[in-house]
C-alpha cells in the first residue's frame, strides 16, 4: 500500500511538471531571421500553411504577415509534404 502511495505521489509529480512546461505562457520570443535579407518571405507547407477552413485574414500566414509588418508570399499547398518541399527548390520572383 505504501507503495502505490509512493507511485502515486511521483506520477502526479511529474504531470505536474510537464503540465507547468506546456501550459505557462513563455515570453514572446525575438524573430532570428527577421528581417530578411532581400524583404521577400515565402511560407510553404501543408492545408495549415495555405490556410484551409480559414478566413483570408485569419489564417497562419496573414496573421504572421501582420505579426511582421511585411507581405509573405504563401506557397502553402494540401496534402504537401517535406519530401515535395525540399522538391521546390528556388522560387523566382516571377513565380511569386
């Protein structure tokens, strides 16, 4: 019995710890990159990137585009996976 007890104790210890990692609120990070060398951002990916079932305005990328002040090009297409996107290769500005 006291053995549960001790189980017990250290399991919901260690929920506790991870619910603290996950769920306090870090400070607002600074952006490494930012801002770019040439002032063109393209954002490439899946549905999340192109925004599928969201409004224009509230998806991902225009909201990140708010966040930075500068327009970021979505490349974003369903159903794209990191193999087709190391297949994409150089973007020209012709094709944003």
């Amino acid at each position: 019995m006291q053995n549960h007890r001790r189980y017990l104790f250290v399991i919901i210890l260690v929920l506790l710890g991870f619910s603290f990692f996950f769920l306090v609120d870090p400070q607002e990070q600074e952006i490494k990159n930012y801002p770019p060398q040439n002032n063109t951002i393209i954002a490439f990916g899946d549905s999340l990137v192109e925004g599928v079932g969201a409004p224009t305005d509230t998806n991902f990328v225009s909201l990140l585009s708010k966040k930075v002040g500068l327009p970021i090009h979505n490349l974003g297409k369903s159903g794209d996976t990191t193999e087709s996107a190391l297949e994409i290769g150089d973007v020209t500005e012709a094709e944003l």
